[in-house]
C-alpha cells in the first residue's frame, strides 16, 4: 500500500518520467521561441517602407531574443543530458524557469515597443537575469543534491564556477545601466555572445548561457 | 475481414498507440502553459510604469495559472505512467479533459481582467473545478475498468481516494465564496500548493491536484 | 551516385522517416487544436455576463471544433497505425490535408462570430468537407498503391467503404442546407458523433470520421 | 577536470544530442506551418462576403506559404537523415535557418496584406532567398567539415549542386521583379514546385528546395 511506503517521496519522483520532464521543457522553449515572431505586426492599409522604419527595433528584439533563447537552450539542453535523476526540487526549479522562458514572448514585444524607456530595458534584464538565476539554481541543486551522473562530476565548475555566472553579470548588471542609457544596456547583452568564448577560453572550461 | 471480427472495438482502441494519446496529451498541456503568456498584453507607446502597475494582477494570474497547469500536469502525467492500456471511453474523458486544459490561456486572460469580478473569478474557478472533476473520472474509470497496471493496484486511493479531490474542493468550494469575496476565493486556491503536502502527510498517502 | 541511381524517387521517399511525418502530422494537430483557444475573446472592461452571454455561439464553437479535431485526429492516427510505406504522393495528400486542419482556428473563429450568416456555416462544413476528402484520398491512395502493412488489408472497406464516406456525406450535405436554415446546418453536423456508431454497428464494421 | 580535457570542444558538441536538435528544428516548423493561420483573421460584425472576397489575397498567401513550408521541412528533414554528427557551426547555422521559418507567420500576414506592394513581395521573396541561402550554408559546411554519413557522400551534388540553388535563384531572383510587376514576382514563386522535378529530371538528380 503506498500508504505505507516509507520513502514515498522518492518512489512518487521515480514515477514521473526523467525524458518526459526533459521533452516538456524541451516543447515550452520550442513554442516559445516560435511565438516570438508574434511580437512583429504590421497593420494592414499603411505606408509599409515607414512602418517598417519605425518597427526597426522589433525586428533586432526578435533577432536578439531568437539568439538569446537559442543559447538558453543549448546551455539547459547540456545540462540536462549530464543529469541522471531528479527530485521534487529540481522538478519545480525547472518549472520557475520555464515560466521564465514562456514570458520571452512578452518581454521581446516589451523591449520591441519600448527599447528607448529605461524601464522596458530594465524589465527585459531583469527577466533574462531571473532566467539564468533560476538555471543555476538548477545546476547548483543538482549537483549538491547528487543528481547528475558519475561522469558529469569533472564538468561541475563549468556548471556551477565564475563562468556559469556570465547571464546573471551581464543581465543583472545591466539594470542599473539601462537606467543610465537604455542603449548602452542593450549592447552590453551581446557581450553574452563573446564572453562565453573568452572566459572559456581563459578558463579553459566551457561557459554555459546563464 | 473487420466486418467479422467480434471484438473489433478492443481492436480499434489498440490499433491508436497508447504512447500517442499520452504525447498528445503533453503537447496540449506545453502549448496551453506557453500560450498563457498571450494574456498578458502592453499597448506600445504609453506610459509604461503605470501600464505594468495596472496590470499587476496579469502578472499574478500568469504565474499562477503556470503553476495550476504545471500541477495538473504532473498528476496527469505520473497517473497515466500507472496506466496500462485504455479504451473509448478512457480516451474520451481525456479529450474532455484536454478541451479543459486548453481553455487555460482563456480563463487566465479573463481572471487577469476581471480579477474583482466575482462571475470572473467564478468561471476560473469553476473551469479548475471541471478539469480536477474531469481527471478524476479517468483515475475512478481506469481503476474501475482494470486498464492501470498491476503494480499500480495500491495507489488506487491515491488516486481516487479522500486527497484526491483537493482540486474539486478548493475549486468548486471557491465558486461561492467568490460571489463573497473574489480576492478570498482567489486566496483559497493557494491553499492547493499546500493542502496537497499536508493532506498527504496525515494520510501518509500522495495527493494528486485535481 | 545519385545521378546513376535509377529508382531515385523510392530512395528519397525512403530517407525521409516515416516517423517523423506521422509526428509533424501530430504537431499540426496538437498545435490547431490548443490554437482554438484564441477563438475565445473578452474585451476587458465590460459587463462580463452581458459579454460572456453574447458569446455563447463561440463556446460552442469551440467545444465542437475540439471535439471535429479529436475525432479526425483518432481517425488520422488509426489509419496512418496501418501505413507501411510511403510515397511521394501521400505524402503530398496529407499535406493538403494538414493545411486544412491547420485552419481549424480560423474556420472555428468564423463560425463563432458568424453562426447566423449562412455564408459562415457554409465555410465551415465546406472545409471540414474537404478535410474529410483529403482524408479518404489518403486511404484510397494508400490502399491502391499498396502502402498499407499486411494485417491491415481486412480494415480496407473501413477506411475506404461507405462508413469512411460519413464526414464528406454530413458536412457537404450541410452545405445547401446552411443557405436555408444555419442553425439546422450546424444541428446535423452533431450526427457526426453518433453517425459513426450507427453506421459502424449496421455494417459491423468501424468507421472513421470524414 | 573539464579544465583539462584538451578537445573539450568536441566534447561539448557530442554531449547535445544530435536527435534533439533535429527535434527542436521540427518543432519550429510544425508550430510556424500552423500559427500560419493567424495571418487570417475576419472581423466580426461585418459583411461576410465582402470582408472575404477583400481577403482572397490572404488565403492565397496561406496556401502558398503552407506549401513553401512544407517543402523547407522536407529538405531541411532529407538532408538531417544524412548528417551524422554536427559541430557548434552546423549549430549555429541551423539556428539562424530556424530564425527565418520562424519569421513565416509575419512574412505571410505581410504578403497577404501588402500583395500589390513592390515592398512586401520584395521582403517575402528576400526573407525566402536568405532562408534557402541559410539552408544551403548548413549543406555545404556539413559536406565539406566531413559530418554526413559515408552513404551520403553520393548525393553531394544534389545538396550542393545547382539543382539545389533553385531556391535562392527564384527567392532572389524575384527581388528586383518585384519592383516592375509585384503579381509577375508571386508568380515566379511557383516555379519552385515545378522547377524542382525538372532540373532533376534534366540532372538525374534529386533537387532540394532552396
């Protein structure tokens, strides 16, 4: 009787599915990288040369959000093929960063409208460096709690060091810059893309996004 | 020749793959949950500071319907884990089940706006209740009809037993209470990312949401 | 070479897994049938129960549309459970099929907002008419050009007889009937729910929708 | 230590697998081909017919980018049953490929909008030309890094030979058409589903889309 199963937590995380946990956060980043594009509207009947001008910083934030999700994935892609079990823990650190992933929709549109206001800045950062919060969280958990596998235990510093911090730097510092110059915090973003290079390359280890 | 084989509606019901309802299944819930983001909405070239402060209670309904869907969907899915073979009526109920989940993005866009109405507040609630109802006539059809696995057997009060109504309780015990009270309806639904431990904890059992 | 292969078209045929046509016609379907979703629309800021009441024909339409796109997704999946081989051909047919069940949330916003208009009704059954046809030049074609497996030649009057003809005979016969009365239009496309039982039960055979 | 692992590159490559990547690039174009249909959209309250009969350019571009859809994926899906194993460039390039599928739900609402603009059908036809160009970037580096299956290795020209330029000579060729005759452009588009089994009849060789 599961009543009385001792360790019914366990048992109750044994049941769901590893794969099926990986292939639904693997389907929230594919919608939402798909909905992305729901940020770009031309209205019908207009003038479509000027329209297109004054969408110019939509069509960046798309570009620089598609990038943006593309490396999130990657970096929750390698993690997870190095974690072998899980816990209640994991299972609902992964769900805070999912509904993170599931608002790059929204926030893309935000800074699409509101590139110049520094709190549209502020707000996009501020979600991107919640994301790579609630990623370490993960990374931090897991190998704490002993969840990844045997041979993933060489990779901790790389999931877990200085470079495993570059989204939370780089997103979380920029807040107070975009206060300052909006768009100056945007072009610190695409430090994002060379920065993992460089510290791995310094480090001789692998960066992941966030 | 199918027009003589007697059993044919066994037949039929094997020929549909079990493993397809069930990904079925998780593709409607991972679109519902990322579609949830559609509900929440900022008309561009406004005042942005009060456009967000406006919408505070957007903000709460996505996260908390996120974590409402998240919820059902692991009951869903660690129920279904347990499930060994299904029949019409198993994948009817879960269609009606699915039409339910797929409303989300709906009810959390109408809750979102209408958060001090009680009719808003009580269609949300009772949208929840329907869906918990709706995956509870599953758990009580499959025990019922012998389609879990054998290995399943002593989880069945687990999964139609006293915790197991939690979602049908809270949801559709908050319909009147919200003609009261919307904000205290909507408080008593938090009680679900508690009760379901606590419940669980004196029966020594696990408590399914809904 | 490839330039010296003779029977170029088979091998290509081949590359292209069979599984992964099955799974993209399946994401059409999950995707369309969680989009029906965006058919449902509240303005904020009204009287919700005058709102809501004034939108009663868009809840039906989209139960009914969920409901459509369940039964011909099962017939989809059945059928395609007994496809072996593939050719060029099918795979083009269901093409044009998807392209039309990918259209599901526009006819079912149609629909919604249009019950009474005639021409709205007409539409309606026209592509769920032609949904149907696309459907059985799929079996048809299957069976003539002998990609089915084997064990699946009994099932052929099932998807290809006149039980299989059920969806096209309804929503087309709807058709002229939705110019005279569109409520009644709409009535007969119900029958679609217990036609199928009715007929299968007479012939002793099961048949798919549309 | 992965401070040590001296090729710790092709480690990091590995360690994504390569079947999830072809999952996730599936995933983008099932969800593109089917928001496709949000770039329909009917007014309620209005008169049907002549709201349709306006709109006949935005079922056409539907159908058509449906079409042009489709046989991305099937290229996109005949040439991943070739590749063996990626690098970050393969990677990378795939991601900038899925940044334009992704774009096609705007591009189509934007033809269907703007069908008799010079500019609309010059940016349609460019965003294609850009997406053939990013697919033939993926074939060409995979062949020449060595990353295709040694059975592939006979159907080189037909990834990288002029058959499978035809993309980008109609898509780009189309540009400046555009500008003298927007209606001559669209139909030039046609020649895709046309042009391909020419060129392979006339090559013996199998051409890809784009």
């Amino acid at each position: 009787m599961a009543e009385s199963v001792p360790d019914v937590h366990d048992r109750d995380e044994a049941e769901i599915e590893f794969g099926r946990i990986v292939a639904f956060s693997d389907g929230v980043f594919t919608i939402a990288i798909t909905l992305l594009v729901l940020s770009l509207e031309i209205p019908p009947g207009g003038d479509l040369s000027e329209l297109l001008s004054e969408r110019a910083e939509q069509f960046f934030a798309y570009f620089l959000s598609f990038a943006v999700t593309a490396r999130f994935w990657l970096a929750h892609h390698r993690f997870y093929g190095l974690v072998q079990r899980f816990d209640r823990r994991l299972v609902t650190l992964n769900f805070v960063y999912l509904s993170f992933v599931a608002l790059l929709p929204f926030t893309t549109e935000l800074i699409g409208d509101y590139s110049d206001d520094p709190l549209g800045v502020a707000i996009y950062a501020g979600c991107l460096a919640i994301l790579s919060l609630a990623f370490l969280s993960q990374t931090y958990h897991a190998y704490g709690a002993g969840l990844v596998r045997e041979d993933a235990l060489p990779y901790r510093r790389r999931f877990t060091g200085p470079p495993s911090w570059i989204g939370v730097i780089i997103f979380g510092g920029s807040i107070p810059l975009a206060l300052i110059s909006p768009t100056l915090a945007v072009l610190t973003w695409l430090l994002m893309f060379v920065a993992g290079r460089w510290v791995r390359d310094r480090a001789s280890g692998l960066s992941a996004p966030g």
